[in-house]
C-alpha cells in the first residue's frame, strides 16, 4: 500500500511536468498552427521517427538477451521487452531518474537473475552508454566543429561542462571496475574521516559500498574473462544512442527541409544531451527544455520550431512513457499472479 501511494505520487508529479512542459512551450504558440504543421509534414517521415524510437527499443532489448548469456541465462523477449519498459517508465516518474535501475533488479530477481548479475548488467550498461554518447559526440563536434561554435554562448559552456564531466564520469567508473587498490584505499580514507567527524550511519554506508565494490569487481572479472562482450555491448548501445537521437533528423525531414545532415543533428542532439546530463534535476529539465527551443529555431526555423518541439518530445519521450508504464502494470501483476498461484498450487500439494 505505501508503495502504491509512492508511486502514485510519482505519477501525478510526471502529470503535472508533461502539462508543464507543453504551457511553458505553448504559452505564447497558437495550437491551431500546430495542428497545421503536422497536416502538412510528411507522415513517411514520421513513421520513420517511430521506427528509429522502434529501433532504439529493440537494442535495448538486444542488449539484455546477449550480456545475460555470458552468465549462462537465457531470457525470453517478453522478459527483455519487460525489464527495459521497467527502466524506462520508473525512470520518469522519479526524481532525478533514481527508481528505474533499482525497480529492474528486482523484476530480474523474480525471473531467477539474481542481484551480483543485474548489477554487473546495468553498470556496464551505465559506462558504455556514456561511452556511446561521447563517441557521437566526439565525431559530430569533429565534423560539424564550426557550427556548433556559433551557436549562443550557454550552449557552447555546457556542452563543454557536460563533455568534461562525462569523461571523468567514465574514468571513474572505470577505476572503480579496474583498480583493486586505489579506489578501496581512498574509500578507507573517507570512511576513516567519515568516524572522526562522527557522521550518523557511517557504518552502513561503508558496507553498503563494499557490497556495490563486488559488483564492480564482478564486472571486471566478466570482462576480463570475455573481452568480447565490451565490444558486443559498445556496438549494440551505440545503435541504441544513434536511434534515439536520429529521431529529431526524421521529424526534420517530415518538414521538407533538408540543409542539415543526419550527423549535424546528431551533433546537436548529443550536445544537448551532454549539457542536460551535466545539470542536476530539476535543473536539467529546464536546461534540456530550453536549449531544444534555442536549438530547434536555428534547426527548423522560428515557425516550425514549436511543432518540431512538441513532436519530438511526443515521440521519443512521452509516447514510449505511457506505453512502458501500461506494459509494466501487465508485466509485473501478471508476474504476481503467477507467483501467487505457484504458492496456492503448493499449499494445497
């Protein structure tokens, strides 16, 4: 029941920002003329929008089925669909993205996976992922060098905050899957502090970071044992990455417009995407929703901004939200279901 009211909260917050959202960019835009830009677009291209958010899903799923099977696991895609729209739809409706991965492990540990597994599953998610999004990035700022530049100030220092940050992000994951001593050593440090400043729970907290430090050690023994799967992984992410952000370059297109190429809007998207990532909630909302605005006028012009605007956070955001949150509540009641009547069928036995 406290879940139920949590989680009903969640979801009356994820209401009030998708409303939010749409007024603070419709305040000042007729809807009429919304309406006409859509009429008018190409729906071959939109389709082609969906199919990239399509394509994105289905890497998603890809990922799980293929890293599970280095741990001698075989999932189903139902499980995989399951887990993923898991992420996703926890992910939204929790401050700062913080319920979905936690959420998913405990769905993959009512399939049999236990937890050292799906840890070691979503933290290697979590760094090639990163990795993902800075090669895209790196290719596009390459490329595409210039105008990227000479677009407004706050663009260019948080794509660079967000570039730096995520490079450090990735070099500290790295070291705490790689270094056996470093990282426990300055652990030690300050937890060792932590007892002189008598900061509450320090205990707790110091196992609660040896029992994370398995999983990371975990994941490099898996990598080490199967150096192949990092390579597997960076190539199935990497589709995933370019999915998603090709989605804006399809609803480009749907507007007949062409002097922009799919890897300058990549380049845009990766950078937006970086300057978001480098901004805590709810900050991050705000600088996402700004700098798409900013963006999408240079890209789409003034007219076709709004439109593209809308469009785009309808289709890789919101749209794949509410259906993840509908294929959950059928994924994890029908997983309850089974469960309860397994207990019944033994009670009686």
């Amino acid at each position: 029941m406290k879940n139920i009211k949590k989680y009903s909260w969640s979801i009356v917050l994820f209401l009030v920002l998708i409303f939010g959202t749409y007024y603070f960019v419709l305040k000042d835009y007729k809807i009429e003329d919304f309406f006409i830009a859509v009429q008018n677009c190409n729906k071959g291209f939109l389709f082609c929008a969906f199919l990239a958010l399509f394509g994105y899903c289905f890497f998603a799923f890809q990922y799980f089925r293929r890293i599970l099977k280095y741990f001698g696991k075989k999932i189903s895609w139902y499980q995989a669909f399951g887990y993923h729209f898991t992420e996703v739809y926890f992910s939204a409706i929790t401050p700062s993205s913080i319920g979905g991965q936690p959420v998913q492990m405990i769905e993959m540990n009512r399939d049999g996976i236990p937890y050292r597994i799906s840890t070691v599953l979503i933290l290697l998610n979590t760094l090639i992922y990163k990795i993902a999004l800075l090669t895209i990035a790196v290719i596009g700022f390459l490329f595409c060098f210039t105008l990227l530049w000479n677009q407004s100030a706050l663009f260019v220092w948080l794509v660079a905050l967000g570039f730096i940050t995520t490079i450090f992000l990735i070099i500290f994951f790295l070291m705490l899957v790689y270094s056996k001593k470093l990282i426990p050593k300055l652990a030690s440090i300050l937890f060792r502090l932590g007892r002189k400043l008598k900061i509450k729970k320090i205990d707790i907290y110091e196992k609660q970071f040896e029992d994370a430090l398995k999983g990371y050690q975990e994941c490099a023994k898996l990598t080490k044992e199967h150096p192949k799967i990092l390579w597997e992984a960076y190539f199935i992410l990497l589709c995933q990455r370019v999915c998603l952000l090709s989605i804006s370059y399809f609803i480009y297109l749907s507007f007949g417009l062409h002097d922009l190429s799919l890897l300058e809007i990549l380049a845009f998207q990766a950078g937006i995407t970086l300057a978001s990532d480098f901004m805590p909630f709810p900050g991050g909302v705000v600088v996402s929703e700004g700098l798409l605005l900013q963006i999408n006028e240079f890209i789409y012009g003034s007219t076709l901004a709004t439109p593209a605007m809308i469009l785009l956070r309808t289709v890789s955001f919101y749209s794949i939200v509410i259906f993840s949150g509908i294929f959950y509540v059928y994924f994890h009641f029908k997983k309850r279901k089974k469960a309860k009547n397994i207990i019944i069928e033994g009670e009686v036995l």
